[in-house]
C-alpha cells in the first residue's frame, strides 16, 4: 500500500489556495483521512462517448489508482443504483447513483456548516464515508450520525471508517425521515439533493442550529441552502452558492416517457417565445425556472428536419410547453391549466428587470406547511410552495 501522506497534503494546499479549507481544523482533517479508502472497490470514469469504464484498486496499479483518488474531480462509484466498478466486466452504460464528491465541494460545504467543538452533526447521506471522516476527525465520531438509503452502499461506508479506525454512529434508512432519538442536532448537512427542505430535519434540528441542503429538480438549476431554525419552529436562510448532488432517491423524478409529441397534441395557446429555452442551460434561469415549477421535467429533442425542441411537463399541474427552434426564434405551444412558459418567461424578465442578482440573493423560509422564496421587493420573484 502506496503511503499517501504527501498527496493528503497537496490535496489540503490545492484546497486551501481555492479558498475551500479556509480553517486549520478541517485543513488537519484532510491531511488524516485518505481518501483512497472510501473509493473501494473502484470506480467509474467517463469514456466520452457516454459510457463508463469501470477501474478497480484491486487490478489498477497503485500510482495510478493514488493519482486517480487525489484528482480534483467527482468519483462515480456506483451505476443504476446496483452496479459497482468489480461487477463490471468493461465499459458500461448507466446512470451514476452514489458518488465520491470533488474534495473541494466537500469542503466548501463542510466549511460552511460553521461548526464548534461539541457540536452534533446529523449527515443526510453517508455515500462512500469520506466526509464522515472528515466531519468525525474534526468533531469526534460520538457527535456525527450518518444516514444511508442504501444498504449496500452503507456497508460499504461502514467498512472503509473502520478501515480508517472510526466507528460513528452510522444507520441505514429514509434520510427525509431524520432520527428523532438522536435529536435535537446542532448542524444538519445533506450530500444529496432534495427538491424541498423535509420539515422534519427542522424538527429535529435545534433552536439556533443550522441546516445545510441543495435544493432544485434541474441539474443545471440546483443551489445550495443554508438555514437557520428559530425559536417558533421556522427556518430562515438564503442560498449561498450553485450546488448539484444526485437527487435523494425518495425524492427523484420518475422520467417521462413514451410519445411525446402525443402529450402535447391539444396546445391552448400558440406564439413566439420572448425568451430561448438555452437560457435553462445557465445556473441561475435554470434555477429561477424550477422555482416557478418545481415539479416540472425539461426534455430537448429534435424534430424530423432536424430543428431544436424543448419539452417542459409538469405532471402535478397537467401543464405543458413546447417550443421549437424557428430561425432565429422560438415558438411556444401551451397546453393544460398552467401556461409553464409564460410563467417562466415573467420570472426571468423580473430577474433581468432587476439587474440579474446572483443565487445568493434569493431568501428562503421553511414552515411546517410552505417553503417561501423571495429576491428584494419584486412581486415578480417571490415565490410560494405550499406543502402538501
């Protein structure tokens, strides 16, 4: 075994001069946990031609496999929510459902929980385990309680801490459902996504405690929230940063399927579109649009000439939108109760109206039957999702 000493500290420089390890404790914590540990038995790498090449510790030489721990990039370390790198016999298709996250978001996160000795961190997602050792370095593995969907990939987890000489209090389960024997925590952290904050980690979180999630449906339009849990049950906060971690699987999208030009067969509306649907390809209309319609799905595809088609369905509302590429132009068909494109469009002019602010102006507040968004005093960017 390759001792990994010197590639732990030039992890923690490369991390410190980007400004994610801004504190000497959590600079420490890299420096004591190697990462190499939580990537057993392998993983996957992109081919670019979207398919994955699994790569193992077992049969990868061991520079190699160092170098390939210590990159600054997420590690995919499992597919469709089963298939592990050992498992795969060379280049597969799938989608990646449990990840080693790049070491400086991990960081930047862990940084921003603000943490203080003696405080009891829940983490919602266990995934490989390597920032439950780095929460478990700084704070003591009696104050960090990890939670895990995934059987499997807990036992995975739980072997690479122990490897690493910690034993946390780590449970397999629902991490929307929180644990409330071990509660009230001080810091709450989610390494997966949700749409909404779950009232429940509130509950369970202190007066004064602080929970940190990524919140959106749109992989290009998630953000990272931070709140802080008042004495009247509430949680207040604002987004400080663009994040994307894979949906927590309770809360996942069940894609749509089947015909699509079937679906928006009966528009009740027809127009030129004010605002291109690329838009939804930047961070922040992407986000501002999941926020009008949290529960609807984005879809691109092609007509037969070849023109560009963007879907928007929003199953909940029984509303549709479809705009197609007409020249230099777009062209809107709507259908169902909700006209979705003229709601998006509104939101993103009011945000250019506004002198296009960053993610980290919009404020959030979570209550046991909505959460609310707002940016300033615009009636144009506020927003309501009722909780049902």
């Amino acid at each position: 075994m390759i001792d990994t000493t010197s590639q732990r500290q030039a992890l923690a420089d490369r991390l410190e001069a980007a400004g994610a390890a801004r504190t000497p404790a959590w600079r420490k914590a890299v420096e004591a946990v190697p990462r190499e540990l939580f990537l057993h038995p392998g993983v996957f790498l992109p081919t670019g031609d979207g398919l994955w090449q699994p790569m193992t510790a077992a049969d990868t030489d061991p520079a190699e496999w160092t170098r390939t721990a210590y990159a600054d990039e997420s590690l995919v370390t499992q597919l469709d929510n089963q298939l592990t790198a050992d498992q795969a016999p060379g280049p597969v298709p799938g989608i990646p459902t449990s990840s080693s996250t790049v070491p400086r978001l991990v960081l930047e996160m862990i940084e921003e929980l603000e943490v203080d000795d003696g405080h009891r961190v829940l983490e919602i997602g266990t995934g490989t385990g390597y920032s439950t050792a780095l929460m478990c370095h700084r704070l003591g593995e009696d104050n960090v309680t990890t939670i895990e969907v995934d059987p499997e990939v807990a036992a995975r987890a739980d072997a690479a801490l122990e490897s690493a000489g910690i034993s946390t209090w780590t449970v397999t389960g629902d991490g929307l459902l929180g644990l409330p024997r071990r509660a009230p925590y001080d810091r709450v952290v989610a390494t997966c996504g949700v749409r909404r904050i779950p009232y429940t980690w509130v509950r369970q979180t202190r007066p004064g405690g602080v929970i940190l999630a990524t919140i959106g449906s749109l992989a290009t339009g998630t953000g990272l929230a931070k709140v802080t849990v008042n004495d009247d049950g509430t949680a207040e906060g604002r987004f400080v940063a663009h994040a994307n971690f894979m949906q927590a699987r309770s809360q996942a999208v069940t894609p749509i399927a089947g015909d699509l030009s079937s679906r928006v067969a009966y528009p009740n509306s027809e127009r030129r579109a004010l605002i291109s649907p690329t838009d939804l390809d930047e961070p922040m209309p992407a986000f501002l649009a999941q926020l009008t319609a949290p529960t609807a799905q984005v879809l691109r595809a092609r007509t037969s000439d070849g023109a560009a088609l963007v879907y928007l369905f929003d199953p909940d509302r029984e509303s549709f939108a479809e705009l197609t590429q007409n020249g230099g132009d777009w062209l809107v068909r709507q259908g169902g109760p909700v006209a979705l494109w003229d709601d998006i469009e509104r939101a993103l002019c009011g945000w250019r109206d506004a002198g296009q602010p960053s993610i980290t102006e919009v404020r959030l507040r979570v209550s046991e039957r909505s959460h609310s968004y707002w940016i300033g005093d615009s009636s144009a960017l506020r927003w309501q999702h009722p909780l049902c």
